[in-house]
C-alpha cells in the first residue's frame, strides 16, 4: 500500500510539472489557429505605420512649416479642408481635452488642424491658440505616392514622423486620452 501511494505521488509530481509544459508547446505551435482578443486601442491603426517623406504646411501667418517643424512629439493632425463645421469644432474641442487631460505630459503633444486658411473663423482661432492651424500642401509617404487624408478624421503622427493611428469622428476623447497615454507610457521618445 505504501509503495503504491509513493508511486502514484511520484506520477502527481511529474504530472504537476511536465503537463503546463506540454500545453505550453501545444499552444505555441497552434498560436496561429488561435482566437486573438480585440485590439485595445480606441482609434485605427496604421498597419504598418507609414513613414512621412514630405509634409508642407502653409500657417495663417503665411509660414511654411515641414515635417522638421511637426517632429520631435506625438502630433494629432485634424484634417477639414472645406471649413470648419460643427464636427470639426467637436473633435478641435476633443483634441484640446485630450492634450488637457494628459496633466505634466502636455509638452509631449501638439495638434494641427489642416484648413483651407481663408475659410478659418478668428473664433476656432481664439479658441485654439495652442493649435497650428494651416492649409496642407502636400503630404507624401515613404513610398513616394501622395496621401489622401480624410475629411474630418484625426490622424496621429508619432515623434518619429511616422503616421500611425486615426480617429473617427464618434470616437471619445476619453478614447483618445487612454491611447496617448499608453503610447506615452510606453515610449521614449517625444
């Protein structure tokens, strides 16, 4: 009786350790065929992140800046090129919460709203005086060809000049704010 008793702990004790081991290794070789959770992040990613070859702006001020001028933080682009509406006006108010809400990492973060310059009211401009507001000239990726942006979407360029995520218009700034705040958490730069 004994003896079978210290065998079969003898077999529990093998069992205990070498059984995680073979689910481990069945797990891996099948990690291809198994389910994948839904992604975190609140906006779009740019799969892969499209590095910016060319980016000109024309400001207010009639000052061209390039992507030189935009590098260096985590850039929220809002692009309205018709004028800017009630939706516009909405996601400038998001993008201002968002930067707000990021507390001591404010420096670290900048936005752009891209607008036919003559269509801008002085009222968007009073409000959003911490916001670079200009007419886009051309932007082009590291591939050469020309990029559409879309009406009204927010896009996130990271420090490196690197287009990476879009926003929707129903996304939240709460959204937002946890997506910044993880890739600030996370990242080195900018």
């Amino acid at each position: 009786m004994k003896k079978e008793n210290s065998k079969l702990s003898g077999y529990l004790l093998i069992a205990v350790f070498v059984v995680p081991l073979l689910i481990a290794i069945a797990m891996y070789a099948m990690r291809d065929h198994m389910p994948t959770t839904k992604s975190i992040s609140h906006g779009e990613l740019i799969h892969p992140a499209q590095p910016i070859q060319t980016l000109s702006i024309k400001l207010k001020s009639n000052e061209i800046i390039d992507l030189q001028g935009l590098t260096g933080k985590w850039t929220y682009i809002l692009y309205s090129p018709n004028g800017c509406d009630l939706q516009c006006e909405a996601s400038l108010f998001k993008l201002r919460q968002t930067k707000k809400a990021t507390g001591r990492e404010l420096n670290r973060i900048q936005s752009a709203l891209l607008i036919d310059i003559n269509k801008v009211s002085t009222q968007i401009l009073e409000r959003n005086q911490r916001t670079r507001v200009g007419q886009l000239l051309k932007l082009e990726i590291e591939s050469g060809e020309q990029k559409q942006l879309v009406n009204g979407v927010i896009y996130l360029i990271d420090p490196n000049g690197n287009l990476m995520m879009q926003y929707d218009a129903e996304t939240t700034s709460r959204g937002m704010l946890k997506d910044i705040k993880k890739l600030l958490k996370i990242s080195n730069i900018g």
